[in-house]
C-alpha cells in the first residue's frame, strides 16, 4: 500500500479509506485539545466520545489545566504524559 514492500504476487485492492499511523508519536505545538482536534470543527460530544475511546480522562485529571495543557516539543511531550500515567 505504502510502497514499503514489492508486490510479487497477486493484487492489492483498497476499497474505502486508508490511514497511516506511523510507530513514532508525533505531537504539534499546542494544547492537548489542539492536536486532538487537530483543525477540525469542535463537536462536544464526538470530543468526549474520543477522550472515553482513547482512555485520556483519568490522565486529564492529573494535567493542570486538563485538555488545555499546552503541549508539544519544548514543553510537554508524549513522554512526560505518559511519565504521569506510570505514576
């Protein structure tokens, strides 16, 4: 799909939409909130069903500020949130 590999065999057939996730995090600049939503238009509920879905409520909890914590490279990273879960 990606072109990572040579197709020797057979067809490749993607019917609807496909993502890539890469293994690294990668964090924007900007409060949790921000790279949750990453541009799109604010939709309370889908928000709430997202922090639910990807178990960040409890983490929130812990963050000064919750989801308006300012994060990213020169602040708080990926790590650090995850230092905190650990705790």
């Amino acid at each position: 799909m990606l072109g990572e590999m040579e197709n020797v065999h057979g067809h490749i057939t993607i019917k609807g939409t496909t993502a890539y996730v890469p293994q690294q995090s990668w964090i924007q600049n900007g409060t949790i909130k921000d790279n949750i939503l990453f541009g799109s238009e604010f939709n309370e509920k889908k928000y709430q069903q997202v922090l639910e879905a990807c178990a960040l409520l409890p983490d929130l909890e812990m963050l000064p500020g919750r989801d308006m914590a300012e994060i990213g490279e020169k602040v708080l990273g990926a790590r650090d949130l995850e230092g905190y879960r650990n705790n």
